[in-house]
C-alpha cells in the first residue's frame, strides 16, 4: 500500500510504500495521529482498512472510483503519483466521497451478491442443456428442468455418449446449486430479520416483491436516512437517464455505470413482477404504453417503485396501492 502524508499547508511529510500490515500502518501513521484524516480509493481492498480506523478511532473516508478517475487522470499513472492526488483532493476539499459501508451488515451484504453470481450460473447450466438439445436436433424438454421433478431422463435422450455425459453433468451441477442456493436463503432471510426485521416486511408488502427482492433492497440501501432526496436515491439506483448539454444543446448520455448496479437490477425485476396478477397494475402500464412505449414504460415503472421504496421507508409505511397510482 503506497501511503501519502501532507500537511493542511500542502508539504508532504511522508511518501512511502508500506507492507499491507495493520501494525505497520499503525506505527507508520503514529506520529501523524493528531487530526489524520485517511482517505482511500473505494476497491475490494478497503475494508480492513475502514475497520482498523474505526477500532482505532482515526477518521476515515471512502472515495468514489469513477469520480476520483476523472478528477486525478493524468498522462503518467502509478501508486506514488495516485497516493500524491489523492492526499491532494483530500486537502483541498474535492474529495469525492463514497458510502463506508458498516461491517456488521457487509459480509451479508457480499453473501448476497454471491447467490445472485450463483443464481446466473445456475441458469447458463440450464442454457447449455437447452442448447444441447439444438445441437442435436432433439425437442427441447417439455416441462421446466428448473425444478429437479423434471430432470429424469432428459441426459438419456442423447445417443451420444458424450453428449449424454455432458448434459449429466450440468444437471448434477445444478442438483449442487439448488441445494446451496435454498440453504443459503434461507440463512439470509434469517439474517434479514435480524438486522431490519421492520424494513424487511415493509419492502414485502409491495405486490410482487419476495424475500430475495426485499433483502437485496435492504442490504443495497442499509440506511436510507444517507439519501436527504428521493432525486439522488433514484440517481444512486440508476433509475435516471443522464445527460450531457452545453449552451442548451444536448450531446447524449454519460455516466451510465455510477450508481448501484444491484438496486437497478431490483427495482428492473420488480417492475415485471409487480404486474403478474395486478389488474390495477396492469391497468396502468397499458396508460404509460400508449404514451412512451412499451420498454419505456417499465423504465417509468421501475422509477415509480424506487421512489415508492424511498417514501416508504422514509416514512415507515407498508405499500398502497392508491397512493401509488396517485403519486
């Protein structure tokens, strides 16, 4: 880890490269303590980072990766000249800051980015199963290979041997998955309960959003208190198109991938769900298709429900039909 020190005066007192160790970067910083501020560059390794900090009560602050690209870029690049800007931002008061996430609700928060990874994986089994079938000129099975019910027999279809022992092997991987998966949301739920029990049934009371839905809301958003409108929660969930104009002329879109890319996910799967069953749901994207179009209209739904889930936890009510339609 390449450590920057400067004064609020802007003399470097400290340019050095240190071993990834605790100890070492205690020792480092000790004669420093006084009014530290550390800042670093939000990366995967920057979470034992932020929790010796807070254990040590030093003053720590996460910088967004995507914003400080662009206000540090430069011709020459590496970890000594980065530490030196980032210190640099940091004083003079740009640094662009990035929500520290708390510990106590991160590793479940990674978990369940992980059942979502496993999940697709899952599903390119089933893919590769269905392509298999193409591939043979063989119908593809009738009833849904998704649930184990349905798996016996499908791999004996193949006189091929090894187009058999491939097909046998992605339904026994799935077999793997389904088990993991069930156990594993099972063990989140439980979790769920634990942190936000509140959150968790207020999220569950909108039409069509289940248990899987509500816990990604939840740990994506942990407390929407962070958010003082409901215009940056629907920027941070990606639910706004960005533009570029100058002198009143538009010059298309940009920063498409800041902002939280599993929320937008969410509040997308939600806009479908919510309409299954719904005739009053159902009612009502026919009136916004009529008028933008049918993938513009679940675009508008799924920003309807982002700033229905702002309101409602901001306000800790469960869902309504009535007011949402009159929103």
């Amino acid at each position: 880890m390449y450590v920057c020190i400067m004064s609020q005066e802007g003399k470097v007192l400290l340019h050095r490269n240190l071993k990834t160790d605790p100890e070492v970067f205690l020792r480092t910083i000790a004669p420093f303590r006084e009014d530290l501020v550390v800042g670093v560059e939000c990366m995967f390794t920057w979470y034992w980072l932020a929790d010796l900090c807070d254990h040590e009560k030093i003053h720590f602050v996460l910088g967004h990766a995507l914003y400080m690209k662009a206000i540090h870029g430069g011709k020459a690049k590496n970890d000594r000249i980065d530490a030196y800007k980032i210190a640099t931002i940091l004083r003079g008061g740009v640094f662009p800051y990035s929500y520290v996430y708390p510990a106590e609700w991160r590793s479940t928060r990674d978990l369940l980015r992980r059942r979502l990874r496993m999940v697709r994986q899952r599903g390119q089994l089933m893919s590769h199963v269905q392509n298999t079938h193409h591939q043979y000129n063989l119908p593809t099975p009738k009833k849904r290979i998704a649930y184990r019910a349905n798996r016996q027999g499908v791999a004996e279809q193949f006189t091929d041997v090894s187009a058999s022992k491939s097909v046998e092997i992605d339904l026994e991987l799935m077999g793997h998955y389904d088990e993991i998966i069930t156990n594993l949301e099972l063990y989140l739920t439980r979790k769920a309960k634990v942190h936000s029990q509140d959150s968790f049934h207020l999220l569950r009371s909108i039409p069509g959003v289940g248990k899987v839905l509500s816990m990604t809301i939840l740990y994506e958003i942990h407390d929407i208190a962070r958010f003082d409108r409901v215009q940056e929660f629907a920027s941070y969930s990606r639910l706004v198109k960005c533009e570029k104009s100058s002198a009143g002329k538009k010059y298309g879109t940009s920063g498409a991938k800041i902002g939280n890319v599993h929320l937008k996910w969410a509040f997308s799967e939600a806009a479908v769900l919510f309409l299954r069953g719904n005739l009053r749901g159902q009612k009502y994207i026919k009136t916004l298709e009529k008028k933008h179009g049918k993938r513009k209209a679940l675009s508008i739904l799924a920003h309807r429900l982002g700033r229905t889930v702002y309101y409602m936890l901001k306000k800790n009510r469960t869902f309504s039909m009535d007011a949402f339609l009159k929103a």
